[in-house]
C-alpha cells in the first residue's frame, strides 16, 4: 500500500523530462496516470512503462476542447480525476526588441492558457467530489525575471497568480492548488546551454549542481499526498537554494 494507491493522475507533457519523472513517480506512489503528449506514440512509450496502471493521451493543451476531451477520456478509462499536473510548457526565448508577437503567443497559449484548459476541465468533477490536488509547474524566472524570456517569464509569473486565484476559489470545496517553481533542470528545455554557461550557473547554485527531474517529481509527489493536506496557494520553489528571497 502506496499514499496514493487508487487515485487518478493528469500529466500534461509527460513524455519526456520533468514530466516523465513526475508520472513515474506519482505512478511509483500508486496513481494509476494518464500521460499526456501532443504525440500519442510518446505519450503511450512513457504510459507502458509506468510501475501501475497507465494511459498515453495526445492532447496539445492550448487547445481548450481537446482538454474538456481528454479529461472526459480519462474520467470513463481511469476513473474520476484526483491529480492534475500542468507541466507542459514551452520557451521562445529572445530579447524583448527582437521577440515576435508569434513567441509571445504560442509561449502564453501553452505554458498559460494550456494551465487554465485543463484546470477548468478538472474543476468540477473535484469540487463535487470535494476532494483534489492541482499542482501547476511554473518556474523561478516567474518569481525573478530573466533576460531573453520576457514571454516566458510572463507566462510563469501568470500560472502564479492564476493558482493562487484558484486556490482561494476552490478551498472551501476541498481541492488545493499549488506550485512548483524548478531552478534549472537537466532536460532536453535546457540541454543546448554552452559548457561556459553551464560553469557560471554552477556558480550560483549553492547546492553545487543542476537539479534533475526526480528532484522537482519527488516535491509534486509530496503535494499530491497527505502530507500537504494543509498547504493550498503556495510557491515552492525547487532550485538548489539558486533564489533565496527575503
Ligand atoms: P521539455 O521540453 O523536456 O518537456 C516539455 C514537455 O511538454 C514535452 O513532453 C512536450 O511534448 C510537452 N508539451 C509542450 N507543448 C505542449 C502542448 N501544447 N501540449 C501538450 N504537451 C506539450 O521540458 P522540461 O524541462 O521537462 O520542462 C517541464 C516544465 O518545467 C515546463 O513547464 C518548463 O517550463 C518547466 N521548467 C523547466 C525548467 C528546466 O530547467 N528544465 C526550469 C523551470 C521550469
């Protein structure tokens, strides 16, 4: 018996990086979870290899009838919705002068809008239910700021008071809204960094490395669990100690 033994589990971009790891363990803790890809063959190569019951779904999250879609999909396969995470996202990175309104949109559509699709999807199943945990990725760039990504850093800095908003409206009905907020994580988002990059960041990590995958999964997982049954609207950010803010 695993803390999460019979529950369901949404998780958008979930075939590869922080998303994998994230099915992998919510799957390790019991969930049964659909993993969600706009490749379907991706989606099902990550959800036939999960530790209990699993399901590859295609759905691009910008697209709000293909999420009302996939969560009734999921309802009649898996079962009612328990867990949501939002982690697909995407950057277009470039200097504010030189960003087109095309990088600002599809950045906005998916890592934003793609949040509120499937959160309004899930919304009222869990209210009825009175039960369920959404738990939205964001990033620290939302909470600093970064050169080159103002789309993106916007996009993150949105998902933050788009949760919070949530949170205050669902609480009474007994679903918690919270967000993981990563540092820099070894995937394929951030594999392209030049080796003299990779140093400086070092530099700034305190915990002296890049983070992994399993170090934000291993936090989502705890959000999902009794353990944080008391925790709504919170920020927690994942990061080596790279932020430390106050
Ligand atoms: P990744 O690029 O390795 O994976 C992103 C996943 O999202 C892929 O499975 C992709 O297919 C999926 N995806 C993209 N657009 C989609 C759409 N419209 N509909 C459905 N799925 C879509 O990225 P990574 O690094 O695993 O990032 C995961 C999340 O963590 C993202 O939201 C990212 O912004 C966030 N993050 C990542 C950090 C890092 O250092 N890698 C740092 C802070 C936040």
């Amino acid at each position: 018996m695993t803390e999460l033994d019979g529950q369901v589990a949404i998780v958008s971009g979930a075939s590869r990086g922080i998303g994998e790891a994230i099915a992998r363990s919510l799957s390790e803790a019991g969930c049964s979870v659909a993993c969600v890809a706009r490749d379907a063959a991706r989606a099902a190569a990550v959800a036939d290899t999960l530790e209990s019951e699993g399901r590859g779904y295609a759905c691009d999250v910008s697209d709000p009838a293909a999420c009302a879609d996939l969560v009734a999909a999921v309802d009649g396969e898996l079962g009612p919705v328990d867990i949501l995470v939002n982690n697909a996202g995407i950057t277009r990175d470039n200097v504010l002068v030189r960003l087109k309104d095309e990088d600002w949109q599809t950045v906005m559509d998916t890592n934003l809008r793609g949040a509120f699709n499937t959160t309004r999807a899930v919304a009222r199943g869990m209210m009825k239910r009175r039960a369920g945990r959404i738990i939205n990725i964001a990033s620290v760039v939302g909470l600093t700021g970064n050169r080159g990504q103002a789309n993106y850093a916007a996009s993150k800095a949105g998902l933050v008071g788009f949760s919070k908003s949530v949170a205050l409206e669902l609480a009474s009905r007994g679903v918690l809204v919270n967000v993981v907020a990563p540092g820099f994580i070894e995937t394929d988002m951030t594999s392209d960094l030049p080796e003299e990059a990779r140093v400086a960041l070092f530099e700034r990590i305190p915990l002296g490395r890049l983070g992994r995958p399993e170090d934000v999964a291993g936090v989502v997982r705890f959000l999902a669990g009794p353990a944080a049954a008391y925790m709504t609207g919170q920020v927690l950010v994942v990061d080596g100690g790279m932020v430390m803010n106050g």
